[in-house]
C-alpha cells in the first residue's frame, strides 16, 4: 500500500503543480508536453503517446481545443487525416509548465528490463480486476470527465477536489 500511495502522491503533487503554475489539470499539461515533442499528431497518435484510450485523450483535447491551446486542422498531405498542434499560446504554456508526473512515471519504468514492465504490467492489470476496476474506459490522473464533474468545478465543491 505505502508504494501506491506514493505513486499516487507523485502525480497529485505534479497535478498541483500544474493547477497553480499554469491553471491546467496533470492530463491537460501532460497532453501539451506531448504534442510539444514534435509533428502534428492524429488522436489515435496522440492516445499512444500518452498511454491512453482515444476517448480519454480526446476529451482532454477538446478542452484544449476550447481554451485556444490546441488547434485541430486537416492534414496537408492526406485531407481525410484531422491533426492536432500546439498553437502559439500552447507552446508559450508548455515552457513555463512544471514537469508531469505521468512523465517522471514513464522515465522511471524506461530503466526497467522488458521482461520487469511486462511483470509489473500484468501483476497491476490482475489487481484491478480484483477490485473491481476493470469497467469502462479509465480517465486520464487527475482528469475529470462529464458534464457533472465539470459543474461541480465551476461551483467549487469539495467533492470535486483531488484530496
């Protein structure tokens, strides 16, 4: 249990971070930071740069999108592919972001052999079964999802902070 909830301590200290230095959840600037890396990215492109279900990093996207950070457009070379890019306002963002704990997590299990990701992988996949965490399509950390969670934000509910 201590190991989980330092994990878990890491990221909601990274999402903290985030909130206060850039105004953006941990998944807002982590989406950021990984469009930051390079060409423009289709959703599907982006969902494997992060770890992630499409669903789950589109709604992250569209946010995005929303605050004038990211913009979607078609592509020169192929018009039936959408990309996503930072717009100026989002690269200026990603400078002054602190690091995002999905990040520091990723460069930490990269000094882990093959064989010990695939081991911790299954053994954790195991262990949400057991809890019963399987169902539905997992939110990106610290990321709420819905119309409710998006209401309670606005309101200032505590149930809606990440304690």
């Amino acid at each position: 249990m201590d190991a989980l909830r330092h994990i878990v301590r890491v990221l909601r200290v990274a999402s903290r971070a985030a909130e206060k230095r850039v105004g953006l959840s941990a998944a807002q600037v982590f989406v950021l930071q990984r469009l930051a890396d390079g060409d423009p990215l289709s959703v599907g492109e982006l969902a494997a740069r992060t770890f992630t279900d499409q669903s789950s990093v589109s709604v992250v996207v569209t946010r995005l999108v929303q605050r004038g950070l990211v913009r979607r457009r078609r592509s020169r070379v192929d018009r039936r592919r959408r990309e996503l890019a930072l717009t100026p306002a989002g690269r200026a963002l990603v400078r002054r972001s602190p690091p995002a704990g999905q990040e520091q997590i990723l460069t930490a299990l990269e000094q882990f052999a093959e064989p010990e990701r695939r081991a911790l992988a299954h053994t954790l996949r195991r262990l949400v079964v057991r809890i019963g965490g399987a169902e539905g399509v997992p939110a990106m950390f610290f990321e709420d999802t819905g119309p409710s969670s998006a209401r309670r934000r606005r309101r200032g509910d505590a149930a809606s902070r990440v304690s």
